[in-house]
C-alpha cells in the first residue's frame, strides 16, 4: 500500500466510496451550479428585451394601438398583451411550484397517494402552462406579431420561447419521475431524484416571476 | 544540479539588447507616415502626452521588477549542497506595501487618464470646418455641408483650424483612424429608416501643413486592409481655393447645376463630350455623380462623387497613385486591382472607352 | 462518485467492455483518459493554429503579399483567433483540470465521470465541425469576435461582387454553440469536483493553488458562456429568420454584440490565463524549495480578478463612444484591476527570493511566463486609458499585447505544466536538454515575433489587414516578427521531437522526480485507475512536503496494489452517442437558408440526443 506519512484516511471513520467534503450531496450542488449558470443565460435575453423595450419601428406593440402590418396592408392593431389569460397562467406556474413540494414531501415520507397527487398536479400545471404559452404565440401571430415583425416580436419570442422550452424540459422531466413514482421505483431513499427536478421547477417558476412583471406589467 | 543559465542569460540578454537598439533606431527615423507617435494636432499631442506618462511609469515598473525577478533568478539558484532554505509562508508588511504601491502608481497614471478623457471627450470646443465623413465598403465619403463640398477618401482641411467631424457608415461598421491628426473613432450604420442615429464625433486642429495616412481600423470584409484614406492639411488659402474648385457641379450646391458659361464651355469640349459619353454608355453613371451628368446632383449612390476625380492624388481609397496609367488599369480591371470591391463593371470597357473616360477624369480637377 | 439518476445495483462490468485498444478509449470514463484525449485533440488543433499563423506571417513579410487571397486571410485569422482560444489553450486547460484536479485533491475521479466524456466528445465533435468549414470552402471570416452587422447576413443588398451569404459565418456560430455546452457541461463538473471531492482535511485553504485558479475558472466559464450563447443565438436568428437583434435597418443596434459579446469575452481572458497562473503557483515553490510566498493573497487576488473582470468589458468598446462617464468608469475598473495581478507577480518574485532555484525545463517556462506576463500587463495598462486606446485599440499593439499574455502567459504556463507533469501522467520524463531548447528557441522566437508589434502598432499598422502598402515603415519589423515566427515554429519541432524521443524511451519516472509537494506525487506514474487506495488526509497546503518531513526526509517508492475492492464506475458509449445527437442538432442549424425541411434533422438530432440520455440516466454505473 502507499507509504508513510501522508496520513491516509482509515476506513474506519471515512466511509471512502460515499466520501464529500461537504456532507452534501455532489448532485445537488451541480444543480445549483447549473441554476447559477441559467441565471446568466436568462438575464441576457431580459436585458436585450429591456434594451430593446420601445425601440420597434413599426407595430403591433405590447400595450398600446399602433399601425402594423396585418393581412397584407398597414392599419391599426390592438394592443398585443392580454393580461387576464397570462396572469392565470401565472398562478398555474407558481401553484405547481407548491405542488412539488407536496409531492416531495410525500416522496420523503413514503406516502405514495401524496406523491402521485402532487406530482400529477403539478405535471399537469405544467401542461397547462405550455399550452397557454402555445396558444398565446398563435393568437399574438395572427394579432399580427410575427417572429422578424419588429424588435418586440423578436426580443419577445425569443425570451418566452426559450423560458417555455424550459418548462417543456421540466415537464418532461417530471413526468419521468411520475412515470417512475407510479412503477414504485421513487422510494424515500431515492427521493433526491425528485428534488433535484423540483429545484430545476422551483428555477423555472422564479424566472417566470420575473419575466412577467417585466414584459407583461411594466409599460 | 542543471546547467547554470548564467552563460545562456547573458546570450540572450546580448541579443535582446541588439534588437532593441535595431528597434530604437528604426523608431526614430522619420519613415512613418502613420505613425501616432508623431502627433501633428491639439488633440493627438494630448493623447501622446498621456501616453507618453504611461509608458515612463510603465519603463519604470519594468525595470524594477524584471530586476528583482531576474536579480533573484541569479542570487538564489541552488547549489550542490545547499540546505533546505527557510520556509517562510508570507510576510504582511511586505505584501501591503506592494499592494499599496501599485496602487499609487497607478493613480498616478489614472488621474492624468481621466482629464484627458474629459479634455478629448468634450464637443468641438471652437469648430470652424463641419465635416461629415460616411464610411462604405471600402471607401470614406467626406460631405461639407456648410461649404457645399462632396468629395471622397482625400480629407482636405485647413491648418490651424478646427476641424469638426461627424461621423457615421453606410453599410457596416468601420473605423475612421488618422494616427498623426485624430485619433480614432468606430462608425455605425445608419439606414433610411434608422431612428436611433449613433453618429459619432472627432475633432482636430492640425498644426502643419502636409499628406498624412490613415485607414479603417475596424474589421469591415474583404478589403478592409485597403480602405485607406488621406487627410491633406493645406494653407487656409490654398484650402479655399480648393473649396472653390470643389463647389463646381457639388450636390450641395444648387443640386450640381452648374453656371451657364461653365456648361457651355464644357460641351464645346471634346474631351469632355466624349469621356461623358463613355461615362453614360459605360454604365458608370449607375453609381457614381459626376459634374455635367443628370446625376451631378445625386447623394447616396454606392460609389464615390467623381466630379473631382482629377484634383485628387490617389484612387481607390489610398490604394494607387492616381496616374492615367493606373487610372485606366482600375477602369479595365476593378476586381483585379482591389479583389472583392462593390465595383463591378456591366460590360467591359473598349480601349477606346477608357481612354475617352481617363482624360475625362483627369480633366474635372 | 454516484451519478446515476436511478442507482441501480452494482453489477460487475459488464464484459463487452474492453480495458484497453479503441473501443477502451471510446467508452472511458477515466478522467486521466479523458485528459489525455483533451490534451492530444488540443495539440493537433494548436498545431493548426500555428500553421494558419505562420501563412498569416508569409503573408505579412512584405508589402503588397500575394501569398493568399484577401478572404483567405480573413478566414485565416478569424480562424486562428477561434483555434487558439476554444481548440487550443482552452482544452489544454482542460487537459490539466481533467488529470490532476482529481490527483492534486485527492479524489479518484471527478464527481460526473460520464458527463465529462460527454464534454470531451462534444468538444471533439465542436472542433471537427468548425474545422469542416475549410473542407467545404466556407471558413469563417469574421473575426474571432464576430462583431455584427458585418456577420449579419442582409448586411447589404447582394450584388455579382457580393452574392448571397454564404455559410462561412454560420460554422462559426454553430460551431461555438456546440464549444459553449462542452465547456459548460465540463465546467459544472469540475466545479462540483472541487466542492465536494476533496480529500478529508483539505479544507478550501489547504487547496493547491492549481485547484484554487481552476476553480475560478470553472465558476467564470458557467457564467461568463451563457452571455455568448444568447449572443450566438441572436445573431442565427438575424442571418436565418430576418429578425434584427443587431441591424439597424429593423432597429436594432450592433453595438449590442459588442457588449454581450464583451461581457463573455473578457471573463474568457481571464479563463484563459488563471489556469497558467495556477500552473506557475505549483510550479516555482517546488523548483524553489520553498512554499507559495503569501498563499491566501494568491487566492483572493485570483477571486478579485474574476469579480472585477466581469465589469470591465467595455474596455474593448472605448473607440464606440460610449461618452466620458462610461470611459472613465471602464478606465478605472481595468486599472483596478492591475493591483491583484501585481500581488500574484509580487509573490511569485516573493517565492523565489531566499529559495534554493532548480533551474528545470518547467522552471525556466514558469520564470518565462513570470517575466513575459509583466511586459503583457503594462501594455494593458497603458490602453486601459481611454484616449490612449483610440490610438490603440485595432491596431498591432493590440496584438502584441495580448500575445504577451496569452503566449507568454498561459502558453509559457501551460508548457511548464507539461514539462511538470508529463512523468506523473505518461511515466516518462521528457528531456531536460530538449527542453531547455524548447525553452529558449520558444522565448527568442515569442519575444521577435511579438515585441515589434507593439512598434508597428503605434506606427499605425492596424490589425486584421491582408496586407500593407509600402512606404508606410512596415516593412522591416514584419520582416523580423516572420523570422520570429519560424524560430517558434522550429521551438516547436524541438517538443515534438522530445516527445517522440520520450515515448520511445522507457517508462522508468519514479513516482515523485521533482520532491513535489502536493497530493499526484504521492502515488505511482502513472497512477492506477483508481488513483488512491485509501483517501489520502491532509493537513496542509504541502500534504507530500509534510510526509516527507515526517518520514525524516526519505519516502519509500509508492507501490502498486491490485485495488480490486475499489468500486470504479464502468465505462459508457452513452456520453459519446449523446454528443453526437447534440451535434446532429446543432448541425441542422447549418441548413435552415438551405433547405425547408431542416427541422426534421433537428427533430432527429433532439430524438437521439434524448433516447441517450435516457439510456445514460438508466444504465448501472457499477456502484
């Protein structure tokens, strides 16, 4: 075996194949790095929105009547924003977030019925929350606001698009672990799979938080 | 132990110390024509003299420690037999002062620094010559809107008075860059339907009369190494009688109408007849204004004014002397003489053409 | 070291999984594998650069060059520019982080050891498809710094002169999209590394420096990289769908990229160069006898050069205008900056000074980069002023400066590390005499070909020209930077050289041939799968010194043990089949102007990326 001095560490008190040196685990840290890492990504598509906030040289535009291009000639459209249809969207998105913590709960308690509930409740949220952002895209397209119309469009899709495509990846994540949950495969002992997915869901939810007061809200 | 690196040291210190007298030499001769480290304007005097503040603290910092560095390289290399040397792990007072100290050089440097900013920052404190400059691929327009000039690549000013620029690009970004006289300043695109306009200023007064270099310095495609460009500084008489040569068939002026007489005596001549021809026929009037056209009067065509073509020394953009040789080598063979230009010829041009359109040129100084 | 979404039992492995010949090297999850892989790729990938280099100073040694066409040279530079820094010193950084931020902490592998052959193979796959670009003709030619609305496509109506856009922008873009995930997949990975792997008793202050600069690194690439793909992502969209993120025409601003492109670029820098420090901070206190002068104001002026350089990226944007307030702010901060870069400098020289110097091939590269990083840093200081940089800024000075830092910093570096470690990692120590050569051709040659620039720059030679009239004063300096050129080019063929003479020699490196002080000398070269037998304890920054001096000076030779009761996880063709899913996704990206049906290859690409993942999440990691 090695030699002297340079102490090895006896079996006795390191357990050394389940070894951290912060007693947490390596997988949760990385998720946090990786939320870290998104918060850049995220605050440079919300800045180019806000730079770029006012700058369109032609309509439709998010909170007033402008000319626009629509069906072919210039003439007047309606403001974009809806605010009623996104603020429920809204409360979906942060009351699945409250969901998985539910279900987390249950996962770690080993109470199945909680788990499934909860995880079912928040996976259809999810769902829902897609599907307006579906159909908001489709309906703001015929509005008027195409992808290359005007720099809102732009900014604005692409912002959302990418913030939707998250939650897409969170809702298929999700729907793994219920997939999961429902073959009894997510035991007490394996609930940090969950958490982790959880934490990613808690992620998305925050940055929906502040992208709807920024772009739907502030004038 | 190794090899001492005493013997290969002194080597290279040696040869470092050759080269950098070869270097110092060249430095000093007179060769550069784009040099900034001969300033010839109020504004680049200040640059050089901040710059020139920085490079003695920076002589100074280097000297001092480079040579601790390589005075502890030779003090302290091992020798056979030495002890294991005291292992100190820091020293608190030493490590203060030598954060403290840089610190204070380099307020030395920054407060220097930031009155220059200010001083080279502000609006054109006196401007008596408005210039507009309009960057393209790869050419620079020079438009005078108060003395009714439009001229291209060669910037004529006044000594002794100070030029006011504004400048922006009509394509992509570039960088207006006269080493000597101004300094440096990126310029952006403006479109038709541009609403934010980032138009950017520079100002000089050239202090002597003379050519000086300059070129794009900001990458712009495929030429951008030759998009050179030319400030000629001249006496204020010689400037004005340039103006009023250059104010002849300008666009700003009466829209390139000119006098009667002038016109008259332009068409009972045949080199001007038949250059002009050739110029109408030989699709050259597609892009550029020229005195005596239709288009005398046109602004925003993708090539340079040529009205003036003769009174200028070079052509394409500081590229080649402007001789009937090279100028009729350009009109046979544009993409051969600067690869990738946006000057592309509808049909070649007869012998005959470029000999009518050479003269025609050259005539309208 | 579990990774595992599901852990599942640990079977044995399984034995369609070979230990050695391709298919090993295919499915390894080694990180000294791995390692080797990123060092081997980056090497040839460097060697390209340099290649592309030295057209460029054919090209340069007089005026009026005909060597290459004017486009040609664009994508020459462009490409030099992108190969050294994403093909080159990036991965050579990683090829250091991979093999010994394990070794040095203590660790038997890093904490994701799939998800590193993940990154491995993707920056593989990123760096063939940039490189792809040359084969079909379309090299990037925008500059390594892409600025928009040159490398927006509608940037002027086409012409014959100028016809449509062609592709050469979007390898770029995509070819960087595919970099950027490769770092920061291996980022994550490291960074977790660090936080969690390291052995009992190496607190964060007992960390070899090494680890210490490298972990800063890890933290800047994870947030400095998502800028450039929201950068990168804009700017497809402009040139593919019309939008105008950064065209005036639309409203936009092309000032935009600059800053977003800016806010990554200059923490890059910093990744670039930290990784060299850190090698340096290892290297000089062994050849020294004599621990890192002032440990603790390393660390924390490494931690204020990150920090501060994430606000300083307008320096590179003071020819735009930005106005005296911003000048000034952006003036000062860069300055700022120069105070913990002088700390390090200072400390190196304090951990020289009273030493016992062993003047060794990796100690003359970190006293080089010592020496040569100090000229790098006064010429940064000297346009970190406003008006000086508008005589500055684009022009040759410009590259001598940054040729300083980054050949003379963290190539210097980056070869004193090899030097350093080559015996831990190949068993065989390269030779000294070589070396030596290596050394002196490679600092001569650096010094003549990158010195004059400073001149020809202040003379008005502005960078990225094909070529330069004459008449100008040019003509002598290029001529000595070409001649320079050569001479780091046969500096080169001298490593080579020592390379192939070293790996035809024996393997007979002794476990510690310099009296090392951390961890990766305490155990055999090179070291077992498993690197440890049992997790080392450590009780200082020195753990090897401190053994050393406890066994009175003398260490028997570590002995190799059979280590079958260390669980080690299997290897895996799922990371790679992963990275190539990705690449098959981004790749449809290529082909959005050119043909309608593109998104089915995407689609196909995001199905086969998905279904390995899937296949990654659920194999058995045999733990």
């Amino acid at each position: 075996m090695a030699h002297a001095a340079t102490a090895h560490a006896d079996s006795g008190h390191v357990d050394e194949h389940h070894w951290t040196s912060t007693g947490l685990n390596s997988r949760k840290i990385a998720i946090w790095g990786f939320i870290g890492s998104e918060c850049l990504f995220f605050a440079s598509l919300i800045s180019t929105y806000l730079v770029y906030k006012g700058k369109s040289l032609v309509g439709p535009l998010p909170h007033t009547e402008s000319q626009c291009m629509l069906d072919g000639k210039m003439q007047t459209c309606e403001a974009i924003f809806e605010i009623p249809l996104v603020t429920f969207g809204t409360a979906v998105l942060l009351f699945s977030s409250f969901f998985v913590v539910l279900a987390l709960y249950g996962a770690q308690k080993g109470d199945r019925k909680m788990l499934l509930t909860w995880l079912s409740a928040t996976v259809l949220c999810g769902l829902f929350f897609v599907g307006m952002q579906v159909y908001e895209f489709y309906h703001f397209y015929h509005k008027g606001l195409g992808y290359s119309t005007n720099l809102f469009g732009s900014t604005f899709y692409t912002l959302t698009g990418f913030h939707g495509s998250h939650v897409t990846l969170g809702v298929i994540w999700l729907s793994t672990m219920l997939y999961l949950a429902v073959r009894g495969k997510l035991t007490p002992d394996k609930s940090l799979n969950l958490e982790m997915a959880a934490l990613y869901w808690h992620f998305v939810d925050v940055v929906w938080i502040v992208i709807f007061p920024v772009v739907y809200l502030m004038r | 132990m190794e090899r001492s690196p005493g013997r290969v040291w002194r080597a290279w210190l040696t040869r470092a110390g050759l080269l950098g007298l070869l270097v110092l030499i060249a430095g000093c001769s007179q060769n550069y024509h784009q040099t900034t480290l001969l300033p010839r304007s109020d504004i680049t005097r200040l640059i050089d003299d901040l710059f020139m503040t920085t490079v003695w603290w920076a002589v100074v910092v280097f000297v001092l420690v480079e040579g601790a560095l390589v005075y502890a390289l030779f003090r302290f290399r091992s020798r056979p037999g030495d002890p294991e040397p005291e292992q100190t792990h820091g020293n608190t007072t030493v490590e203060i002062i030598w954060t403290v100290i840089p610190a204070v050089i380099l307020a030395f440097i920054a407060v220097p620094t930031v009155k220059t900013i200010v001083k080279t920052s502000l609006p054109a404190p006196n401007p008596q010559v408005d210039v507009e400059v309009i960057g393209h691929q790869w050419w620079w327009e020079y438009r005078y809107p108060k003395l009714g000039v439009v001229t291209a690549n060669e910037l004529v000013v006044p000594v002794g008075k100070m030029v006011n620029l504004r400048m922006w690009s009509a394509d992509v970004l570039h960088s207006w860059w006269s080493p000597q006289l101004a300094s440096k300043r990126d310029v952006f695109p403006i479109f038709n339907n541009t609403r934010d306009k980032k138009i950017n200023p520079l100002w000089f007064t050239a202090d002597s009369v003379g050519d000086y270099s300059g070129q794009c310095a900001e990458l712009c495609g495929i030429q951008h190494a030759r998009m050179g460009l030319r400030v000629i500084v001249k006496s204020e008489a010689d400037f004005e009688s340039w103006v009023a040569k250059e104010r002849v068939g300008s666009p700003l002026v009466e829209g390139g109408k000119v006098a009667a007489a002038i016109d008259s005596a332009w068409k009972a001549d045949t080199v001007h007849t038949k250059g002009q021809a050739a110029f109408m026929s030989g699709g050259c009037i597609a892009c550029h204004a020229m005195v005596g056209t239709p288009l005398a009067g046109a602004l925003n065509l993708r090539g340079p004014n040529l009205s003036h073509t003769g009174g200028r020394t070079t052509i394409g953009a500081n590229m080649y002397e402007n001789t009937p040789s090279m100028l009729a080598q350009w009109l046979r063979d544009p993409q051969g003489m600067k690869q990738g230009s946006h000057m592309v010829l509808p049909r070649p041009l007869t012998e005959a053409e470029i000999s009518a359109l050479v003269a025609y040129l050259r005539m309208h100084q | 070291m579990a990774t595992s979404v599901l852990e599942h039992k640990a079977p044995a492995i399984p034995h369609h999984y070979p230990k050695t010949g391709f298919w090993s090297w295919i499915t390894t999850v080694d990180h000294k594998r791995i390692g080797i892989l990123y060092g081997a790729t980056a090497f040839i990938f460097f060697l390209i650069g340099g290649i592309e280099a030295v057209i460029m100073r054919l090209q340069l040694i007089g005026p009026n060059g005909k060597l290459v066409d004017p486009d040609t040279f664009n994508a020459l530079f462009t490409m030099h520019g992108t190969t050294m820094i994403f093909l080159g010193v990036m991965p050579l950084s990683a090829f250091f982080f991979n093999f010994f931020i394990p070794l040095q902490i203590g660790a038997r592998d890093v904490v994701f050891p799939r998800l590193n052959a993940f990154s491995y193979w993707v920056f593989l796959l990123g760096a063939i498809f940039i490189n792809v670009s040359f084969l079909v003709g379309a090299p990037p030619d925008g500059g390594w710094f892409g600025y928009a609305n040159l490398t927006s496509a509608r940037m002027i109506p086409s012409t014959a002169a100028a016809p449509a856009p062609g592709l050469n922008i979007d390898f770029w873009v995509i070819g960087l999209q595919i970099l950027g995930i490769a770092s920061i997949a291996a980022a994550l990975n490291f960074f977790v590394t660090i936080i969690n792997l390291r052995a009992p008793g190496m607190t964060l202050l007992r960390m070899p420096m090494f680890v210490w600069m490298s972990f800063i690194v890890q933290i800047l690439l994870l947030l400095a990289f998502p800028v450039i793909t929201v950068a990168l992502v804009f700017l497809m969209m402009d040139r593919n769908f019309g939008t105008s993120f950064f065209m005036p025409d639309g409203g936009g601003d092309p000032v935009m990229w600059q800053h977003l492109f800016w806010i990554f670029g200059h923490p890059e820098v910093y990744i670039l160069i930290l990784p060299a420090f850190g090698i340096a901070s290892e290297v000089l206190p062994v050849f020294s006898r004599k621990p890192l002068f002032g440990y603790t104001a390393m660390v924390f002026s490494g931690v204020f050069i990150a920090f501060v350089g994430f606000g300083v990226w307008s320096h590179h944007m003071f020819a735009t205008g930005m106005g005296p307030f911003a000048d000034t702010f952006f003036s000062l901060a860069t300055m700022v900056i120069a105070i913990p870069t002088g700390v390090k400098i200072f400390n190196w020289i304090g951990t020289l000074w009273g030493g016992s110097l062993r003047f060794t091939t990796a100690m003359l590269f970190a006293v080089g980069m010592v020496a040569l990083f100090i000229v790098g840093g006064l010429s940064g200081v000297m346009h970190a002023s406003p008006p000086a940089d508008l005589q500055q800024t684009d022009t040759y000075f410009i590259v001598a400066h940054f040729h300083y830092v980054l050949f003379g910093g963290s190539i210097f570096g980056l070869a004193a590390g090899a030097y350093y470690w080559w015996p831990k990692i190949f068993g065989r120590l390269l030779d000294e005499k070589l070396g030596k050569a290596h050394f002196w051709l490679t600092f001569i040659g650096m010094n003549l070909t990158f010195f004059p620039m400073h001149y020809l720059g202040l003379h008005g030679m502005p960078r990225r020209v094909y070529t330069y009239p004459e008449g100008l004063g040019f003509e002598f300096l290029n001529q000595v930077e070409t001649v320079g050129a050569f001479v780091i080019v046969l500096a080169f063929l001298l490593f080579i050289v020592n390379i192939i003479k070293t790996w035809m020699g024996p393997a007979n490196a002794p476990a510690d041939p310099w009296h090392g002080a951390t961890l990766e000398w305490s155990i055999p070269s090179p070291p077992q799968e498993f690197n440890f037998p049992n997790l080392p304890r450590v009780g200082s920054s020195v753990p090897q010194w401190d053994a050393w001096r406890a066994a009175g000076g003398k260490l028997p030779e570590p002995v190799r043990v059979s280590g079958d009761d260390i669980h080690m996880p299997n290897p895996s063709y799922w990371p790679l089949m992963a990275a190539i899913g990705l690449t098959i996704l981004m790749s449809s990206l290529m082909l959005i102007r050119q043909w309608d049906y593109w998104y089915a290859i995407t689609l196909f690409g995001t199905a086969w990326l998905f279904f390995s993942v899937y296949r990654w999440a659920f194999e058995p990691t045999g733990h």
